[in-house]
C-alpha cells in the first residue's frame, strides 16, 4: 500500500504492516473485500464485453487479494506495491495458483504516485486503488497520474474512507468528544494507530471531473460492521450470507450509503 507523509492527517503507510496483516482473515476485511469485489465485477460488466481480457493495474496492492482475484477470472493483472512485507505475501498467495495464472500475474515494488515511470499512458483498461488514498499527500496529483494510465472508457476504481461519515465510528463506539471533533475535520486516526485523512464524496467528484475521469457510480462499504473489533471472527455460512447481503443492499441505497465507513468510487476515462 502505496503511501506518502509530510501534511498534517497524513502520515504514510509505514510501520502498519504488520497490524493490517493480522485483521485479514477477520470480519471486517471479509466485508470490505466481499463487497467491494461485488460492486467492481459490476462495474466491469456494464462497461466491457463478456469474456474480454482486461488489462487491470492494481496500486498499491496490499495482500493482492483483488489482484489475484481477477487474474483467477482470466485478466491480466499488474501489481505495484511499495511494501516488500505485502509483496512478500501477495508473491507467496501467488505461488500456490496454477501456472496459467502465474503468467497473468506481475507485480513490481513501487510507488503509487509514480505510475508514470512504469508504464505507459492508456496502457490499462481498470485502474484499482483501494485504501491508498488516505495515506497520499498530494491526492489530486496521484488520480491524475491514475487517469493517464487508463486507456479511453477505461474504468478507475477508489476505495476511500469516507469524509463525510467520520463521527459516526466515535459516536457509536460512545466517544462522544471524538464524535463532536470528527464533524470539524478529515483528519483521523486510523485502527492502525496512523495519522490519515478521509475524502469526501463532493470533493472527489469535482477532481474525478477534472482529471478526465468523471465519477459513473459510487457505493458505501461496512455500513453496520465497521464497529465490530478487528479480531471479531466470521460467523457461520447462513448468518455470514445474510449479513453480507444487507451490508450489499445498504451500501447500493440512500440514505444508508452515505454514512458507510469508506466509500468505493468507479470513473470513466473520457
């Protein structure tokens, strides 16, 4: 994962490795990855043909579980991480897959924001930065750099915390002052113990707008589970289907979207 320091709110990605790695297999990365897989296999049929073999670069991967993914549905997928202990992971998970996806599949230690000394404009038909953002200094810089590697009607999918929701994680954990500070700021602390910032819808509306990637749909992801303790294991099949599904209609309907704990964002490259 991708980060950068020096604002205030903005602390990198460095030294949370190792606590994200731990959460993996618990509730809520479940429900960020169920859902979030959902919404971008959605988008990704309404914009291309069945069975077209994207070309899909994933900015800061992480564990690689999107990239790899859809490398399994037979796209051919490109990885960047800054991380070496994510991309030791991702490189182990990879491992273990037939050879046909290992040939689908590349990943490179980089930087996010420095897309453009790997690859070529218009080189990718999906663009994926999931839980990048909140660590990048100069967001606006980094989508724009994003865009130019989408060729035309190509898809740019963001996961971001939600700006405009942050009281609600102190409010209903009853931190009352963390609350009433959280509706003054995007600034936050994040469950890694990092100083980051959340995005608002409104304001990456008008950047998306402006990098020539204006914003098509937009969803809400962990609505009623962003509560839950990082180490809180997954229920059993019927009630894990059940929450998924009512975590799925709440993050596709109003007002419930709105106040979701990160928010997924899908543009269009003009």
């Amino acid at each position: 994962m991708s980060g950068a320091s020096g604002t205030p709110g903005v602390s990198g990605f460095d030294g949370g490795a190792a606590a994200w790695i731990e959460g993996l297999g618990g509730l809520r990365n479940t429900v960020r990855q169920e859902l979030v897989a959902r919404q971008l296999d959605e988008q990704i049929a309404g914009r291309f043909p069945v069975g077209q073999r994207l070309r899909i670069l994933d900015v800061g991967m992480g564990q690689g579980t999107q990239a790899l993914r859809l490398a399994r549905a037979g796209h051919t997928v490109t990885g960047l991480e800054s991380d070496p202990g994510m991309l030791a992971l991702a490189r182990e998970a990879l491992a273990s897959e037939p050879a046909g996806i290992r040939e689908r599949f590349r990943m490179i230690e980089g930087d996010g924001r420095d897309t453009g000394v790997h690859f070529l404009p218009g080189a990718f038909d999906v663009v994926l930065c999931h839980g990048v953002l909140m660590y990048v200094a100069d967001r606006d810089a980094m989508l724009a750099g994003l865009a130019r590697m989408l060729a035309p009607g190509g898809l740019l999918s963001l996961l971001v915390r939600n700006g405009d929701a942050l009281a609600m994680r102190p409010g209903l954990g009853g931190d009352w002052p963390g609350a009433l500070a959280a509706f003054d700021t995007v600034g936050y602390t994040n469950r890694l113990g990092l100083a980051v910032r959340a995005d608002r819808l409104s304001d990456l509306t008008a950047t998306l707008a402006g990098i020539a990637a204006p914003l098509h749909a937009w969803y809400g992801v962990r609505v009623f589970t962003d509560n839950v303790p990082n180490e809180a294991e997954l229920p059993s099949g019927v009630v894990l289907d059940r929450l998924l599904a009512a975590e799925d209609r709440a993050g596709r309907t109003d007002p419930y979207r709105a106040v979701a704990a990160l928010l997924h964002l899908c543009g269009v490259r003009d």
